[in-house]
C-alpha cells in the first residue's frame, strides 16, 4: 500500500470514526459497533435473497469494516486509559 493510499485510508476511517461518535456521543462504542454490524449482515442477507453474484466480496469488506472499528475501538479505549495513568501521575 503507496503512503498516499495509507494516509487516504486514516483520513477517511478518521472522519467515519469521528462522525460515528459525534451522532451516537451518548451511547457506548460497543453498542454503535454492534448496530453497524446488524447493518452490514443485513445488507447481505439481502444481497444473498435476491442473488447477487458479489456476496464473496462484500462478505469481505462487511468482515474488514467489523475487524475495522473493532481494533478503533480498542485503540480509542487505549489511548484513554493511557490519558489517565498520565493524569494520576501528575
């Protein structure tokens, strides 16, 4: 992967991350990331009913989103760990 794609690639998860959280502020992550989920296991359950040839692929990128906003999610509850051991030191 080219750094223009990699820097393209953090810009966009970036914005998607930041305007995930900014509409659902009072919810838990958790919960957010489980509604997409549903989303995107509903989009292929309908992409399986009506018999589109491209399941495979979008069976793929639903997995990657998942795997995705799942490791975002961590990272985003390490750095906030690692904010209050820094706090707590002070």
């Amino acid at each position: 992967m080219s750094t223009n794609q990699s820097e393209s690639l953090q810009r966009l998860s970036t914005f998607l991350i930041n305007s995930i959280y900014k509409r659902f502020r009072n919810s838990d992550f958790n919960d957010v990331l489980l509604q997409v989920s549903f989303t995107l296991t509903a989009c292929l359950r309908y992409l399986t009913t009506t018999g589109n040839t491209a399941f495979g692929s979008w069976w793929l990128i639903r997995c990657w989103v998942d795997d995705y906003l799942g490791y975002k999610n961590e990272f985003f509850k390490f750095q906030i760990f690692l904010n209050e051991l820094k706090k707590q030191k002070k």
